[in-house]
C-alpha cells in the first residue's frame, strides 16, 4: 500500500470516528420561563 493511498485512509478514519462520536454527544437544551421547562434551540434568521 503506497503512502497517498494510507492517507487517504486514515483520513476516511478519523473522520467516521468524529462523526460516530458526535452522534453519541446529547443535543443542548435550552431553558424557558422559570427554568423548569426544557425546549429544543431554536435559530431566529434577520429579514431586512
């Protein structure tokens, strides 16, 4: 196996690993009125 081929591999690699772990890291949750409520973020896009 040459050097750019193994590379390209590891590459490939590491990059499913991130995306692996990533899927494992729990979504933020944002807190509303008292605290007590829980709601999903939200993003708000500024139309001129």
């Amino acid at each position: 196996m040459d050097k750019y081929t193994r590379t390209v591999l590891t590459i490939i690699a590491v990059s499913l690993a991130a995306i692996a772990i990533q899927n494992t890291i729990p979504s933020a949750k944002a807190r509303g009125g008292c605290g007590e409520e829980s709601y999903n973020p939200c993003f708000v896009k500024l139309v001129n």
